[in-house]
C-alpha cells in the first residue's frame, strides 16, 4: 500500500531553517508529481509546494517564493522541503501528498 513518511520538523527561531523528508513506497514514484501541504492551527490546509515526477518542474505558493524549494530523488524514492528565512506564520504541520495519499504531518514550528 501507498505510504509517505515525513520527517524533519521541530523548532527553530524565525530566520532559521530545516529541511523536510518524506519518504514514499507503495507505487512507481518517479511517476507521479509529488506535493507538500501545510495546516495551521484554525486553518485550512494549504498547497505549499509542487514537484514533477522527473523533477523538472517545481511550483510554489506565493507565500514561500524565494525561501522554500522543493526537490526529489527518485533514486531513493524521497521528496524534500528545505525551508529557509522561516517566519512564525510558517509554524503549522506540513504534510506529504500525493493525490489521495497523505502522510502523517511533521510539525514544524517557528517561535524565539
């Protein structure tokens, strides 16, 4: 079965930064593009970032432009977050999705 496993949350000072892992397994992974979501408490979930299967095309939300990339390699079945210049609006669990697949969120949050 499909599964997406997060890691690499936790805590770090606004302006700081950490790097998101989910790891996939379950279906043929450079197939599929690949997504990363983010809820914060009280709101609704939002898009943060997208990947192509091959990797070759990336879109992001305005609201990380300039400060998250996302990556993927497919040779070990993993797709990334890195997150820089973060900001305590950005605190929230992030969320590995494809299509109707979800993992299990890592939280991340951003306080001093």
């Amino acid at each position: 079965q499909v599964q997406l496993v997060e890691s690499g949350g936790g805590l770090v000072q606004p302006g700081g930064s950490l790097r998101l892992s989910c790891a996939a397994s379950g279906f043929a992974f450079s197939s599929y593009a690949m997504n990363w979501y983010r809820q914060a408490p009280g709101k609704e979930r939002e898009l943060v970032a997208g990947i192509s299967g091959t990797g070759g095309t990336a879109t992001y939300a305005d609201f990380v432009k300039g400060r998250f990339t996302i990556s993927r390699d497919n040779a070990v079945n993993t797709v990334y977050l890195q997150m820089n210049s973060l900001l305590p609006d950005d605190t929230a669990v992030y969320y590995c999705n494809r299509g109707v697949d979800w993992g299990q969120g890592t939280q991340v949050t951003v306080s001093s």
